[in-house]
C-alpha cells in the first residue's frame, strides 16, 4: 500500500482518498457477491450492496464534491458535473433494482448494467477525480474529510427491515433512500455544518 507521508501516522484511518478508494474494492466485492449467490443469499447481498453504495455515494456527495468543486476551479466543476452525472443515473438503475425481486428473470440482467456503470464511475472518479483532492487538499483537509467519511461509515438505517439483519444480527439493511438521508444527517454534523 501506497504511504502519503503528508497524511498523520496512520494513513489508513486519516487518508479521505485512500479510504474512498478501499470502500470502492468493497462495493466491488459485495456486487460480486450478489451475481455468486443465489435465494435468500443474493437477497441478502443486495441488501449488504444497496447500504454501502448509498453511504458511499452521499458521502462523495457531501463531502468530496463539493470540496472539488469549490477547489478545483473549472476543472473541479466539470469533473463534479460529470460525476453528479453518472451517480444519478445509477441510482435510477438502482429504484428500478430495489422494486424487482432477487430471484426475478429481469433483476440478474439489469444489475450487471448497474455493476459496469458503478465500476465505470469509480474509476473515473480515481482517474479524473480524487487526483485533484489529491493535489489540492493539505493534511489536515484530509483528515477532516476522512472523518466525516469515518462517521458516514457507521451509518446504520433507522428503519430496520424485519428479515434483513446478517449474520451478525447488528447490521439492519434498509433502502438506499433511507440510508442516504441518514448518512446525509450524520456526515453534515461530522462537517459541523
Ligand atoms: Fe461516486
Ligand atoms: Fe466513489
């Protein structure tokens, strides 16, 4: 793993870019998860999908997004346009998803077109995106970034659904509108806004 000697002493935990770039491994596994497993599993895989990519894209929105814009200038806008962009349409794709039932002969085909488009705006976000973070935010900037991120990341929806808890029975799943406006809640307090 890459050591930012700018960021504190554990770049892990202090890095906003680095950890945005870990959560983007983890939707990719939990997507793959999805297309491995089959019933109740695959239920449940989506539903372990849907809450990470809505923590995740609320976060970027709340917090990288707007540092980008305000930053970046020109540049900063349009790659924040195009980004707002491909996250929109995704979650269109995703209302659609959530409405359609796991074990549905339509659900299989509409989330690998959801998994390229994901895995596509990921990658344009780490090609295009996060370099600018990069080169624009100072140590303490990301620090504070990654915090907010820190605490959008131990979001759990308010709004159990009965049926959904893993394994663990501690992790309740609920639909990506309802994790996002909690996420929404919890990030702006971490920002002190
Ligand atoms: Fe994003
Ligand atoms: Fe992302």
């Amino acid at each position: 793993m890459t050591v930012h000697t700018t960021v504190g002493q554990d770049p892990d935990s202090n890095d906003v870019v680095i950890l945005l770039e870990m959560q983007h491994r983890e939707i990719r596994r939990r997507m793959d998860a999805v297309l491995e497993e089959t019933g109740k599993a695959r239920e449940k895989a989506f539903r372990r999908f849907v809450h990470l990519l809505a923590v995740h894209e609320t976060a970027e929105e709340e917090i990288v997004h707007p540092y980008v814009r305000k930053a970046g200038e020109k540049k900063g806008d349009q790659t924040v346009a195009d980004r707002l962009r491909e996250e929109e349409a995704a979650k269109r794709a995703l209302r659609e998803l959530e409405d359609e039932r796991c074990d549905s002969e339509e659900f299989e085909p509409k989330f690998r077109e959801l998994r390229a488009a994901v895995l596509a705006h990921a990658e344009a976000e780490e090609a295009e995106e996060f370099p600018l973070v990069r080169s624009m935010a100072d140590a303490a900037r990301l620090q504070y970034m990654s915090k907010a991120l820190r605490a959008a990341e131990m979001v759990a929806p308010t709004r159990p659904h009965p049926g959904t808890e893993s394994a663990a029975g501690n992790l309740l799943l609920g639909p990506f509108a309802a994790i996002a406006d909690r996420t929404r809640e919890v990030v702006r307090m971490a920002l002190g806004h």
